[in-house]
C-alpha cells in the first residue's frame, strides 16, 4: 500500500530532473523526464517508505541518518538539488499540505522562546564541544555567514570582510559601549575592541561559548574592554551607543520580536546604531523544517521580512538600512563541508556514524536551501533619530577601508 502512495507522489512531483528510485526488493524507478539535474537513490526498507509518505522532510534527514535512504554515490546534493527544482505544495498529498498548515499556524504557541526554554535550546546546539566547531569554523570561530566581497576569498577573509562590513555601518569610535547580543565564540566583541576601540558587553545563553570567550579575551589582552556574561538579552540595562546582533535573531521566534526589537529600542542611546544579522526568507511565512528544529536548532524560526517590518516599526525605530546579501551564506557552507569532511576520520573518532550524516545532512541541507530556495541575509541597521547616519552608502565603504587600515597598522 504505502510503495503505492510514494509512487503516485513521487510521479506527481517530479516534474523538472530526472529522479531514479530502487525499492527495497530491487525494483527500480525512474522518474521524471530524462534531463538535469538528475539522482538515484535506494530505499532498503519499507518502514522508510512510509515516513516518506506521512512525512516527507522530516523522514529524507532521518531516513539519510539511518542509513535508510541511500543517494548513489552519497550524492546527498544531487538527491536534495532534484527534490527542491520541484518543491511544490499543491503537489503535495492532501494529508502533508494539512500538516504544514497546522505546524505553521501552531507555531504561534511551539515558538514561545521563556529564558528557560531558551536557555535549553541553545545548550542542545552549542554546547556539544569546542573541538567540533574549531574542525569546520574558521580561526575566529565565526559562526554565521561570512561576506564575500571577493568568490576567490578564504573563509578567514571572508569572515573579517565580514566583520569589518558590519563595524563600518555601525560607525563605531573609540569609547563606545557596544552590546553584542548572542556574541559567541567572542570573535565579534574582540574585533570591534581590538580594531574599533570599543568597550563591549556580550550576552550568551551558552557557558560552553561563555567560558570559550572569556578565555580568549583574556589571552587577548582584551578583558579589560569586554565583559562577556552569561545573560539573557531581555534582563541587560543599558543605554549602549552600539547594539550588534549576528545570527540570533533566528532564536528569538515570532511571537517575541515585538519584545526583542523593543528591547533594542531601549537600550540604544538617542542616537544609537544597531545591527541586526539574520537568516530571512525572501518570500512569505512558512512552517519551519522539522528536521532542522528536532535535531538541529530547536526553537529556532527563520523570518520573512514582512513579519519583521511591523514588530521594527512599532518600536520606533528608524530602518536606515537593509540588505539582503544572496549566495553568501551557501558559499560559507561550503567552506564548512569541505573542512568537515577533511575531518572526518577525528569526527568518527568522537562521534558514531549517525551523528556524521546528521551533521553532513544539515551542512548539505542548509547550502542548498541558500542556493535552491528564496532564503538568504539580512542586515538591518537601525536607529532612533533620523540623522544619526549618513544620507548616503559612501560612508560604509569607506569605514571598512579605515578598520582595514588600523588592522596593517599594528
């Protein structure tokens, strides 16, 4: 019955590419016409078979996992890359669209991030080992999307670009006191201390990452500009001149932004600045993978602009600023799988072989949802007055060519 109901939907749905299934009794299928892109991928037993059909995102990461659902080749990015070209709800059976439907709607409550559940979501991610990250990451520990001015750039290029993209919109001088709201690793509360002069306080939710940037503030020389404290965003007391914010809003779940964003409203001085880094999605609100939120970032939602445009402007903050930087974070992605898997026999060594697949699942995953899908970055730079900036972009590149040339200087 249930190789029945896979088959009409996988007929159904590939329509662009060319997918080639093998059942577990051998027999093989092929479907969609004969044109790229183009997969083969076994299924070895029957129980597979049915999540797939009750469940299909969910069970393609805990079926590839298991070692259930095998692409030929391990060509885990051919087999994702088909089934994304032709990712179509109204293909969908009857019973998975309901289900999308009532996860969305029902994210309102699943989303309720408390300082305790918050707390607990983050340990489940970032508390696993230093010593996973420091295989994939690059020497600063950057953990979000770096920016490629350049395709050729390293990942440590990339990830200082990065950093000197963001302190040149903040227009940060010396003396200021920064907040780094989810700061880390610390690698963002050093740059802007080292190369900047500010004077930064960096929250966490995580000891591991807490007691990590201690450490190396203080082999920095740094601990006299930087206080990294193991706080939830919601209790700091400001003001801040500054408020940095990279890759924590996709934390925060909708029915907080109005609280978070007004958070950052408080803190800011008059004339403040802030810089809010996140994962967005250039189309409508949608249901969260529950792939990615069981085993990977619990808690975690990424944002349509339209559900972050009303919570900013309510807060009375002034948008002075937003891009979208497209492909950059796939191209991080990539530089992380490629040290990942130079890694592997260390991974093994720690982990077991689900854990592996788990981790090449969500690298692989995530790059090509990036690349095959409407997600991307967002950078919004905020503020309370409306001259605190600039009426022109000139400043910004110009502030990076500065924070580069005091970097040559030391």
């Amino acid at each position: 019955m249930w190789e029945t109901v896979f088959h009409r939907m996988i007929s159904q749905l590939i329509h662009t590419g060319q997918l080639v299934v093998t059942y577990p009794d051998g027999r093989e299928t092929v479907y969609g016409p004969d044109d790229a892109p183009a997969a083969r991928v076994r299924i070895t037993d029957r129980a597979t078979i049915r999540a797939l059909c009750l469940n299909p995102e969910l069970a393609l990461g805990e079926g590839y996992m298991d070692g259930t659902i095998l692409p030929e080749n391990d060509d885990l990015e051919g087999l994702l890359r088909v089934l994304m070209r032709n990712r179509q709800e109204s293909r969908m059976p009857a019973w998975v669209r309901w289900a999308t439907r009532l996860r969305y709607f029902a994210q309102t409550w699943i989303l309720r991030n408390t300082e305790s559940s918050a707390q607990r979501n983050v340990a489940h991610h970032y508390d696993i080992s230093d010593d996973l990250y420091r295989m994939f990451l690059d020497e600063d520990m950057q953990y979000s999307c770096a920016y490629f001015a350049h395709p050729d750039m390293t990942l440590e290029e990339a990830q200082a670009a990065k950093k000197a993209h963001i302190a040149a919109k903040l227009r940060i001088e010396p003396g200021m006191r920064v907040l780094d709201i989810g700061c880390g690793w610390g690698g963002m509360a050093m740059t802007l201390a080292r190369d900047c002069g500010a004077r930064v306080t960096g929250v966490t939710l995580s000891e591991n990452q807490l007691a990590t940037a201690r450490r190396r503030a203080d082999a920095a020389g740094l601990s006299d500009r930087i206080d990294f404290r193991l706080q939830d965003y919601r209790t700091v007391e400001g003001p801040f001149d500054r408020i940095v914010s990279v890759g924590m809003l996709e934390h925060v779940g909708v029915p907080h932004y109005g609280e978070y964003f007004g958070k950052v409203a408080d803190l800011l001085e008059p004339d403040g600045i802030a810089l809010i880094h996140t994962i967005g999605a250039c189309s409508p609100p949608f249901a969260q993978s529950r792939w990615i939120t069981k085993y990977i970032f619990p808690g975690g939602y990424i944002p349509s602009m339209s559900e972050l445009a009303g919570p900013i402007e309510r807060a009375g903050l002034w948008n002075y600023d937003v891009e979208v930087l497209r492909l950059h974070y796939a191209m991080t992605l990539r530089h992380w799988l490629a040290r990942f898997d130079a890694h592997l026999d260390e991974v093994r060594r720690k982990y077991d072989e689900r854990f592996v697949r788990m981790w090449r699942y969500y690298l692989i995953a995530c790059y090509m949802t990036f690349e095959e899908d409407k997600q991307a970055v967002f950078q919004f730079q905020l503020g309370k007055r409306i001259d605190a900036l600039p009426i022109t972009r000139d400043y910004l590149y110009a502030g990076e060519d500065r924070i580069d040339d005091r970097k040559a200087a030391e």
